[in-house]
C-alpha cells in the first residue's frame, strides 16, 4: 500500500508529471444501441440556444453530445467524502439553514457558496481566501480542502480563484436524437361525470391540466439519444495545477500538498456511479480496455497503476500528517468537524450591501453605474 508520506512527492516537485488521465468507454445498461437521455439545458438569454440537450454539430455532419458536464462530475466525486469509509478524511462542516442540515459537500459552490458565507464562518473563510491570493491555500484546506480539488470561486467577496484540479466529463459520439409522445390520462372524466364544470376560458383549462383534471397530450419532445459512436468518459487530475498550491517550493508545503494529493488520487482513481439520471444508467463496455496513463510536460505518456485502495491509504496517511484524524469519530467537538447555523442577518446585509461582502458590491455597482 501507498501509505508512506514519500510515495507521491516526485509527482509534487517540478519536472512531475503534467497530469494523470483517464478514459473509460461506457455503454447503456441495456446495450450498445440502447437509448441515453443527456443532461438537459435552460435556452441561453440571446436565444442561440434554445434549450434542450446540448449537441456541437460539424461540417463533416459529425456531431458531440453532452450527456455530463464537467461541474455536475465533479458534484457527484465530490460526494464520496460524505460516506462512511471516506468522512474522515476531510472536515465535515454542517450548515443548520431552517430545518435542514447542509453539508458544505453539497454545496454547488463549495467555500465560495451564501450558505456558508452568511455563517459564522463568514469571517474565517474570508481570511482563508484572502491567504490564498497571497499564495497560502493551508487556512482554506483546514476549512474545506475540498474547494482545492474540486475547485472554487469567491465570486462574491474577494475574487479568489481555485481551479479544479480534478476534471471529468461524459460526452455521447455520432448521435442520433429521437423524439417522444406521450398522453396524460385521468383518473376520470371529471367534467363528462359533472365533477368538475367545463373550464370557461384557457386559464382555468391550463390550470385543469396542471392539476391533472384533463387529458394532457405531449408530442414531439426530446426521446434522448442513440449513440452509434459510443460513449466516452474523459477525467483528469491537474498535477502541474496542484503544485500551484505551494509555487515556492519550500519544505514546509509538502504536509499541505501530500494532503491535497491524498484527497485528489482517492476521488480520481474511485469508481463513480453510473446512474446519473432517469433513462441515464451507464456502465462500462467491457469490449473496451479503460486506459490510465502519466503524461509529462514532453508529451511522454507511461501507463499509470495506481489502485483505489492504495490512493486511499495514502489519503489516511497524509490526512494524519496533515492533523486531520481520518479515523476519529465524526461530529466530536475536539476534531475538525463543525455545525454552524446559517445566518439571516448576515444574508440580509449581504443582500443589502450592509456587510462587508455586500458593501464590496455595492462600491463596483457605483463605480460602473449598475
């Protein structure tokens, strides 16, 4: 096993390798030419994309189709460190917002989301990010050390920026769209059995149906789609971004690096569900081989072997050195785990301007007249 805090430090120095990728060729539960139904998309304000699956057709009438975007990959990796066997690897900070219990993990925007900014976090995860833009990300990953693999944008605050370092995406080849219909049926006639009165004009009619009172027809909308070119997953772990993390170098770096490496092989080299929505349930196609490969800076590209197991070990290992007990008890108040309450107050200012988050906006709107 790969629990000695050395293994990985040549990939940490400069000269390591650029990146670690991997592709695996997926297929429907049901076969080869089973149906896919892709993410689907809001139309864009300017109306040059009307909504819908997101397909890149080209002049040689191939076509590209989008089945999982790179931020809904890395929502679903990033939930591995809510379960049991992977919790302790990471803080687990708990947001009490009315009656529900947030994780940060769930959070669309990791450190950089309102509902941990307007906590009594606030204060601390500002600090953080600005440490970060001064090139110290160790006080964000004592917080949430995920932001640093997943990456994270403190869009509201102090602009700082952490890219992801782990990217994947699943995209459909040569496709096929197809279309369908359905008819919505009710329990019974309401009106025929004098129930309900005839709808006396079109917004009672529309509101009949909302409710489920009329035949509802629904033609022509999209069926999802035949991949004849097959489905690819393609994932990447920045190396060369992760040594970002620490560009001076120095010694006292490596128990942050180590630590982010540790998280960022164990969500890489994990194995993610394949049920990714309604009439969406892939698995590999076992006619093709998955490929895992090192590439350097020169383009050189090695075969890359590391295991689950052995990354998770590592992550233990480092997460100790690192002061987190990947072994403790969750919730106990003297480890890192924290529960917070979401404030209404300080989401109030910030709405407001009256927080120093919002006063920072409220001063760009002035300045740019909006």
């Amino acid at each position: 096993m790969n629990d000695s805090l050395e293994s990985f430090d040549s990939w940490l120095k400069d000269g390591g390798p650029a990146a670690l990728v991997h592709r695996e060729y997926l297929m429907p539960v049901e076969g080869h030419d089973g149906v896919v139904f892709p993410a689907t998309f809001a139309a864009s304000k300017d109306k040059t994309f009307k909504g819908g699956y997101n397909i890149d057709e080209f002049p040689d009438g191939k076509n590209i189709c989008l089945i999982d975007s790179v931020g809904s990959q890395a929502n679903r990796i990033e939930m591995l460190f809510a379960k049991r066997d992977y919790a302790g690897l990471v803080p687990q900070i708990i947001v009490k917002a009315g009656e529900n219990r947030v994780n940060l993990l769930e959070a669309g925007h990791r450190a950089g989301d309102a509902i941990i900014r307007c906590s009594a976090l606030q204060d601390e995860l500002q600090k953080a990010f600005k440490a970060v833009l001064k090139g110290d990300a160790e006080p964000l990953a004592r917080i949430a050390p995920t932001s640093l693999v997943f990456g994270a944008w403190d869009s509201r605050d102090t602009q700082a920026k952490l890219p992801r370092l782990i990217t994947s995406t699943i995209r459909a080849f040569d496709i096929r769209k197809l279309t369908r219909s359905a008819q919505y049926v009710p329990a019974t006639e309401y009106i025929k059995q004098g129930l309900l009165d005839a709808p006396p004009d079109e917004k009672t009619k529309d509101a009949y149906a909302e409710r489920g009172f009329v035949h509802v027809p629904a033609s022509g909308s999209p069926g999802g789609v035949i991949a004849l070119g097959g489905i690819r997953r393609d994932s990447a772990l920045h190396l060369a971004g992760l040594r970002l993390l620490a560009p001076d170098g120095q010694e006292k770096n490596w128990p942050l690096l180590r630590y982010i490496i540790g998280l960022a092989l164990t969500a890489f080299t994990d194995s993610p569900a394949g049920y990714l929505r309604q009439g969406c349930n892939l698995v590999l196609d076992p006619e093709k081989a998955r490929e895992f490969k090192m590439v350097y800076g020169d383009g050189r590209r090695e075969d890359a072997t590391l295991t689950h197991l052995e990354a998770l070990a590592y992550a233990k290992a480092a997460a100790l050195a690192f002061g987190i007990n990947p072994d403790r008890q969750i919730g106990d108040p003297s480890g890192p785990d924290r529960e917070v309450e979401f404030d209404k107050g300080l989401a109030q200012k910030d709405i407001s301007g009256e927080s120093v988050v919002g006063e920072k906006k409220r001063q760009k709107s002035a300045k740019t007249g909006r």
